[in-house]
C-alpha cells in the first residue's frame, strides 16, 4: 500500500483525507504528524508545507501541489530540489474562473458601472447600445484555466484575444504570444483579464507602462497573482480617467492592509482571493489518478517545469 503524508495550513486535512478514502481506499493518505514510518514515505500532498515536513520525511520523491498555484511551494527553500512537483490541472477551478470573470466582465460590458453612479445621484439615463462583437476582451495567460476561460467568453460573443509567453491555438481566439506581441495584444483590449502564473518574467507585469498600453476607458480583472500587479500604478490610471475600473481578488499582502488606499477607490471592485477554490472531489481524483499513473511508470500531465516557474 503506498502511504502520502498530507500537509494542510488549516483545518481540512480531515476533510481531504477523508476524500481520498472514499475515492482511493487503497492509498494510505494520512495527517503527515500521525505517520509512524516517516522514511517509508515518498509522495506528499501538501499545500504550502513548512520546513518540519520535509525534515520529517527525508525520502521523499513527489509532491502533489493542493492548487494550481505553484509559485508558493517553488520559493519555498525548504523544498528538496530533486523532487517531482505536480499541479491540479483543474480541480474544479475552472467553472469557478468562468463564473468570475463572467460576472465582472457583464458589468462592465451591461454598463452597471455607469448605472450604480447614475443612481447615487438619482439620474436617469439609458447608456447606449453595443454589440458584444464589439467588447474586445484579453486574457492574460493562456494555461488550464486561461484557455478554458477563453473558449467559455465565447458564448457571450464577445471579442476574446489571449497572450501567452508561448505560441497557442484555440478555436475562434486570437492568440498572442511573447513580449514582442504583449503591447499589439493590450492596444486591442477593452477588458483585461490576468490568469498568469508567478514567474520573475511576469512579476509586476501589471504595470504603468503596460496599463497604459490599454485604449482609455478600459478595465482590468486581476485573478493571477497580487504580485502582478503594481497597485499604486493602476491607482494613478484610474485617477486619471485612464481606466474606467477594476476588479481585484489577489493582493501583494494578504489580507490587504486597512489603510491600502484600495480599499476605498471608488473605481476598484475587490473580492479575498476567492475567485476559486479547490474543491474536494475533483482535487482528490486529479491527484490519485496522477499519482496512480506514477506508480504505473507513466507520465501524467501536471509536472512542474521548475525552470518556466509552472
């Protein structure tokens, strides 16, 4: 029987191990503190995991990453160098972005910005009409989630262009990719939707001169990572009329400090990195069907190239 010690921040670990039981009662998943044979183990998962775990189980060979997020676990110094790290492709994830973004981008799209302000001041207006052909949105990162975002926008007939570092192809999306194309890619954006990944390249990639690239009156959507956007540089857009508005979910620091001056901006919208969660059934069945594979000798998809930082 293979045994995984499983590594949580909270207090779901019962909750993934009790999944894991369910869907795999031939893994012996267990809370990595109760394990007895600790040089027996070789395969972790983890979310964010603290440097006690990994001198508890010297011999481990893989982890299995509780998210799609690995820029966590890659900075993480105590993270053996010679292991295998895999991500959750999904997880469920996707159908949470597709909704979020959804939301937020009909907002703008539908006008409610202009109605929420007209309101307050008891005005009636009608704003004029548009086409959605004519609402050009671009998603800024092209992975599992990006992609899926990019076919899914299509149903509202929107616009829907993409960038990538490298080159795409998905039906009916205009696919961008390398710094060369980043600026034609922001000149054509009318909404601004970031799903990158947090490598050194895309660090702070959310910047003035980027921003400034967008036509005025466009939007941004940031639910990558807070570290890709430089906050006070949108703040200084959104000052200047620059920017018509902005959605945020991730945040440089975690909880967002009271005093941040996002807080009260009246062009910025903010949700507490809950754009999407892992959920149990999908996590769980991504991870032991990958890990099965391992066992196999096959090679699953969701391996980490720690060189790209995904």
């Amino acid at each position: 029987m293979i045994t995984c010690a499983l590594y949580t921040e909270d207090e779901s670990v019962e909750h993934w191990q009790m999944e894991f039981n369910r869907q795999f009662p031939h893994l012996n998943v267990q809370n990595w503190q109760h394990i007895n044979n600790p040089e027996q183990v070789k395969y972790g998962i983890v979310w964010k995991p603290n440097e006690d775990f990994f001198e508890r189980f010297p011999n481990l060979t893989t982890l299995f990453n509780l998210g799609a997020g690995v820029d966590a676990i890659l900075k993480n110094a105590a993270v053996p160098k010679h292991i295998d790290i895999y991500r959750i492709e999904d997880g469920g994830m996707a159908a949470q972005m597709n909704q979020y973004f959804s939301y937020f981008l009909l907002h703008y799209f539908r006008d409610m910005d202009y109605y929420q302000q007209q309101q307050s001041l008891n005005h009636w207006q009608v704003q004029p009409f548009k086409a959605a052909s004519n609402f050009r949105v671009g998603i800024l990162g092209l992975g599992q989630l990006g992609a899926k975002l990019a076919q899914h926008l299509q149903c509202y007939g929107f616009d829907v262009a993409g960038w990538s570092r490298n080159t795409k192809h998905l039906n009916g999306v205009t696919c961008y990719a390398g710094a060369q194309q980043l600026e034609p890619f922001l000149n054509r954006t009318d909404a601004l939707c970031c799903l990158l990944p947090l490598t050194p390249d895309t660090l702070g990639i959310l910047n003035h001169k980027n921003l400034s690239k967008l036509p005025n009156g466009a939007v941004v959507i940031n639910a990558g990572r807070g570290e890709h956007l430089m906050a006070y540089d949108l703040i200084q857009l959104l000052d200047e009329n620059h920017l018509r508005g902005a959605v945020l979910d991730v945040y440089q620091q975690e909880p967002l400090p009271v005093a941040h001056p996002l807080w009260q901006h009246p062009r910025v919208m903010m949700t507490p990195h809950s754009s999407a969660q892992s959920e149990y059934e999908p996590c769980v069945k991504s991870i032991g069907n990958t890990l099965q594979a391992i066992a196999n000798n096959q090679a699953p998809s969701g391996l980490v190239d720690r060189s790209q930082g995904y």
